[in-house]
C-alpha cells in the first residue's frame, strides 16, 4: 500500500481527513510492521506496512485512503533475548500501547505466548506461531463527539459524595433498563439510573476499571473472568464488554455519552485506573502488547537477571514508572481520558507502586512532579490507594498535598469500634473528625482522607454484619484467597439466620457503619448496594464472579435502608458542620464563644486526657459548634451552621447520657436515631436532661442557630 513519512506525534493510530498517521515507540526494536485487517475474525492481515520512518525511538508512517474503523496491530522485530531483558517475536501480532479502542475479547490460544508452551527451556524458547487470529485488533476510531455545552463540574472536595459502582454488575439485573443496554455504558447512561443516584444523593460514581482489560487464561478454563478488571491491557481503549452498541469505535462514542448525561445531572465521573502493572504477567505470561513493543522500556526488571520481572503488585510484573516512554504512556492516557472523554478524576490502583523509585516509596518521585506541574491532570480530583504488597509499601498519609486517599486505618478503626473490640476512643475520634494525625503536618486538609467501611474489595456491608468468616469456595481456590481479618462480627450466627433479634441488631449496625460515615470529616464512599443490603454470601474476594454473586440485586433491594441512606446523605449535603474545610482546633475562634468542638462523657462531663487512654470505654458523646466553622462560602459570607450533639454507643447495653450545660443549646432536638431508624425532627431534650440510647446506636441532636 501506499504511505507515506508521517509523524511522530501524537503517538498511536491518529485519523485525519485523508488517512491515518501510525506512530508507535520502540527503543529497542529494529524494524517495525503495521498489519491491516478487514473483520475482527481475520485470520491473516490483507496488508502489512513497514513503518520505515524513525524519529528518535519512535516509529511513524502515514497510510491514506483508510478510515476509521480500521483494524490493525503491529509486528515489532528485534533480538529475542530474555535473559537480557529482550522479548521481540514478530510472529506475534501486538495491540497498540496507544490504541484508542479495541475490537472484542481475547481468545486464549498457546500462540499468544513469545515461547512454546510446555518447551523445557520454558521461556527461553522461541514460538514461530502466528497468534492474529486469537489477538484482539486495534482500531482506528473517529474522535469527533457532540459534547455540546458540556464541561467539568468542578465539585468541591467537601461537596463530594462518592458511589463506587461496577459498569456491569450495577445494570446488569435492572429491569427498569431495556435487557441488550443493562451492564453497559448505555446502562449507567440510562434515565432509571440516572434517578436513582440523584434520589440517593452521590455526587460523583467512581467506575471500577474500564480501561479495556484481559481475563486471565487460568480463570476463563475455570469458568470464571477477571470480573473487576484489575487487568489492563489498553490504557486509552474503553473497555469492549461495556458497550453495548458496536466494538469497532462504537464503545468510545458510548462511553462519552454516559459522561454527557451523568454531567448532565450533576455526576462526576472518577475512573479507578491500574498503571502499576499490566495483563501480560510474568516471564510466563503471553505477549500481546507492551512485552512485544519493548519489554526493556516498560517493565521493571530484575537487575540481576533481566529475565525475571520485579512484582510489587502481586500481578507478575509491574511498569517502569520510572523510565521517560511509561511516564509518558501515563500522562499522556490521563489526560486522554481528561480532555477527549470529559472524565473528572481517578483513584489509582496500588499507587505506592508508582511513586517506587529504586524499590523505597518516594514521595518526591518524577511521578508525583510531573503530575503537579501538569495544568490538565493536576486540576482534576486525583485519590491514592495509598499502598501496595512491597517493602514499605503501606503508604497512608504520605502523598502529597492535591491527593485524596483512601484512609484504610479510618476503616479498620471504625470496624473495631463497632464490633466491640478494645480499641482507643482516641482514634476513634481522630478518624471521625479526618485523621488529623495523617494529614494535618502537610498542610493537608481534612478531605485529603477519603473514608469508606466496605470498597469492591472485601465484604459488602451487609456481609461485614453477617459473617465472622470469609466464604469464597465458588472462586476455585479452596477458600484460600482473600483477607482472613476482615474486622467483621456476624452477632451471633453465621450467615442468614431466621433468629430475629441477630437481625435486628445486624440492621442497626448497617445503619451505625453508614451514619459514623456521613457524619465524619472527609469525603465518604459508598460502595454501590451497601444502601440496599447487597450481599455476596461471604465471598470477600469476588474479583472473578461475573455472576448473581456480584451484580446488583435490584429485586431484593432493602427499601428501608436505602430511604435511611438517602435521609443521611441529605444531612450532610445540608449540613456543612460535617464537610469542614478546615481542621478543628478544640478551642473557641474568639474569646467568650464556645470551643468549635468538645467531647463528653455520658454524665455531661467533659473528657480529659485519662478518659481518652482507656481501651475498654465504648461510649462518647461529641458537640460540634455550627458558629466556628471559619470558612466562607463562594459569595465570601461567613458559613454558619446548626449546634450538633452526637452521641455514639458501642457498648451491649443501654446508657443514660446527660446532655451538657445549656451554653452548648437550652434545647436539642432528635435528627437521626440508629437504634430505632427513624430521621427526621423527633423528641426535644433540654439542657441537662438525659436521653436514653440504645444499645449499639447513635443519636444525633441538633440546635439551630438563633433559637
């Protein structure tokens, strides 16, 4: 065919009027081969072009007369030496590192591994069979879209209220959605869905992985699937499965309206993205993309015996974030994802992995500096899963400011507390009002921490109150898999129990876990069906049931709770003594005003510095003073809120709590009450009076300013 020169940039297959330009980097490669294909299930390419133009180490050609829709994938040739870190085999048809969209599934066939399988010499062996027909194609896509008067929202941190949901498994069983849209992007684009995330009161859904991905060769002759996607293999390409209306650019076009209309009602978009590691695994795993492009300038390598991969992911291998082409690869994919789909953050999976300069986790990594210098990624909501299973990889409170993360010690403490186990009501307190331990020296605030009780990993929330033990024998792995401490207690009985007051006393804990949440400083997190009771039957690790153990249970969804959580939600989006901008001081803003807040114990008595030393307390009482906020809102007036008094008991009996002095309020009213479930303007206290709180509950009390 004819081509032609073309250019470097932008990277990968980039359409203009009169063809496309083709640009793929390879450092090390010698010669490179772009290989056309009229239909997914081709066989054999109809035309293979050698890209003979070389701008430092990046290959590049332009090929008129085609256009979008355009199937294609590169054969990458170079030494194939895998003791020295070289893994080139040009029998092996590779997916664009760039691809903007790819065609369909994998299907597994020896011929996608660089090595014969079942060789003695193992990967040191040379495969000479072509792997084109198992490998999906790339495509070429059109990237024009009317986005209309669409922008970003821009959602203040202390506004924000995340809902981490599964492209599929949210829609999948939602009858409200016609049956060939559920499970897809057009699924979550959908009116019924749409309303219910408004009526529960999120403002942002935090999509688990939709960067196309690969389910593992072991699971899918198991029958199972890498169900959530921590499996990347195309950094630009929505994933295929997710679309409902076409594979050859279609799912693109889709994806971008599900952006549009969720905009549209006030929804941000955050994208759980894995640039740790990628779905070519090990020195035993296939060769499909970046292994085959250049192994040497994406992996990290056993310095020892480049054969060998460093793995600080648990997943065989893991990117060189180090090297210039991967951190390129990276911003280069976010900002994609910024700029051409109108996304408006990302939680990044394992992020401690990518701030590992040598092996120790480095705040101060090219990471970290590239991305605050960045004017387009560095403005958009940016959350850490702030470790990994390395050395030192246990990162909490150490990114730096502009990062969220996910506070795993907020987590394991509010667990603690209301199992009942001994635990410090010192941290307790320090959780509930943003982990100023963690955050505060760095000039952090207290949205930096971004709290949850469940996340996809783990027991749902109804779980969390229903088993003492993990139950994942449907993944194949003789219950092996998955976290042994889940800080979970079942009241009484394992699983399902027809004994009524277990599950009375399981609903009242749902309702504690979700209550401590929303009322605590930082940004929450609701992992999608905790508000209906999803459960999972104990599997705690379900990364590979693309089945009823996963999906959203829509029919079975429990009505009461979720009107309770969407009552709470609306507390705290009314209430901004509960989305502070600042710390709190414990001490009053200006002579003669009361402290902003203070902690009580159940006679009325302020608690002194013993009582927060004791590990067997259960019980505290916190007053939040709605005058001290000291924050304005956007027209620069002073914000002011109403008196709060929550009192919170994890102990197993009743206790008579003493409210405080009539300086803190003359009069409290009844706002939310765990015990019983009931929100909503309830019994008036006066000052000293006692209010009787049930065993395991919460009361919250409020003063309106004024009165």
């Amino acid at each position: 065919m004819k081509n032609y020169p073309g250019e470097p940039y932008p990277l990968g297959a980039t359409w203009k009027d009169n063809g496309v330009n083709f640009a793929l980097y390879a450092d090390k490669a010698t010669k490179v081969e772009v290989c056309l294909f009229k239909s997914a299930t081709d066989e054999k390419e109809y035309a293979r072009i050698e890209l003979l133009e070389r701008t430092h180490q990046i290959w590049h050609t332009f090929i008129p007369d085609i256009k979008p829709g355009e199937l294609y994938g590169y054969r990458v040739y170079g030494p194939y030496e895998p003791e020295n870190g070289q893994r080139f085999n040009p029998n092996k048809l590779l997916i664009d590192p760039y691809a903007k969209a790819i065609a369909g599934p994998i299907e597994w066939h020896d011929s996608l591994f660089g090595y014969e399988l079942g060789n003695p010499d193992e990967d040191l062996s040379f495969s000479e069979t072509d792997s084109a027909p198992y490998l999906p194609k790339s495509v070429v896509i059109d990237p024009s879209f009317d986005w209309g008067d669409d922008k970003p929202l821009k959602i203040p941190y202390t506004d924000t209220i995340i809902y981490e949901a599964h492209v599929r498994g949210f829609t999948k069983l939602c009858n409200d959605i016609p049956e060939e849209q559920r499970g897809s992007y057009a699924g979550i684009a959908h009116p019924s869905t749409i309303k219910y995330l408004k009526d529960l009161g999120i403002t942002a859904i935090e999509l688990l992985p939709v960067h196309h991905f690969l389910a593992d060769r072991h699971l899918k002759e198991k029958g199972l699937t890498n169900y959530w996607g921590y499996n990347t293999i195309g950094y630009f390409a929505p994933e295929v499965l997710y679309g409902c209306t076409g594979t050859q650019g279609e799912q693109v076009n889709e994806f971008k309206n599900m952006v549009k209309e969720l905009h549209k009602a006030g929804i941000e978009v955050i994208l759980d993205v894995v640039y740790n590691h990628t779905a070519e695994g090990n020195q035993m795993g296939p060769t499909i993309s970046f292994k085959g492009v250049d192994n040497e300038s994406y992996y990290r390598l056993m310095e020892d015996d480049k054969r060998f991969y460093m793995d600080y992911t648990g997943t065989g291998n893991t990117l060189n974030a180090n090297l210039p082409s991967v951190l390129r690869l990276i911003m280069d994919s976010l900002r994609y994802w910024i700029t051409d789909m109108h996304v408006d953050g990302f939680r990044f999976d394992l992020a401690a992995t990518l701030a590992r300069e040598l092996h120790e986790v480095n705040r101060l990594s090219a990471f970290f500096d590239i991305i605050h210098q960045d004017p387009i990624i560095s403005q958009v909501k940016l959350i850490a899963e702030p470790w990994d299973i390395g050395e030192g990889g246990y990162q909490v409170g150490k990114f730096p400011a502009g990062w969220g993360e996910w506070n795993g010690k907020y987590r394991d403490c509010i667990r603690d507390y209301w199992r009942g186990a001994d635990s410090m009501l010192a941290e307790f307190a320090e959780r509930f009002t943003g982990s100023s331990d963690l955050y505060r020296d760095e000039f952090r605030r207290p949205t930096a921490s971004v709290n949850f009780i469940t996340a996809h990993d783990g027991f749902t929330l109804n779980d969390l109150v229903s088993y003492n033990e993990k139950h994942n024998e449907a993944n194949g792995e003789d219950n092996n898999d998955g976290d042994s401490n889940n800080r979970s207690w079942n009241g009484g009985e394992e699983g399902p129990t027809d004994n009524e007051e277990i599950n009375q006393l399981r609903e009242r804990q749902k309702r504690n876990f979700l209550t401590t949440l929303f009322l605590s400083q930082g940004v929450p997190m609701l992992v999608a069906g905790d508000e209906v009771s999803r459960t999972q039957q104990g599997n705690n690790n379900a990364y590979c049931q693309d089945n009823e153990i996963s999906w959203m249970d829509w029919e079975k969804a429990d009505q009461d709770l979720l009107s309770f959580t969407q009552k709470l939600i609306k507390i705290r989006r009314d209430h901004p003594a509960f989305c502070r901008r600042r710390w709190f001081r414990g001490a009053p803003v200006k002579d003669g005003d009361l402290e902003d807040i203070a902690w009580f114990l159940p006679t009325g008595e302020p608690m002194n510095d013993e009582h927060w030393s004791h590990d067997f307390a259960k019980s505290l009482a916190v007053f939040m003073n709605g005058k001290a906020l000291r924050s304005r809102n956007a027209k620069g007036e002073q914000l002011i809120d109403d008196n709060f008094y929550v009192i919170f008991n994890a102990h197993h009996e009743t206790i008579e709590y003493k409210l405080p002095s009539a300086d803190y309020a003359k009069e409290w009213t009844v706002m939310l009450d765990t015990g019983t479930g009931t929100t909503g303007d309830g019994d008036k206290y006066q000052a000293e009076e006692t209010v009787t709180v049930d065993a395991r509950s919460i009361i919250l009390l409020h003063y309106p300013q004024g009165e």
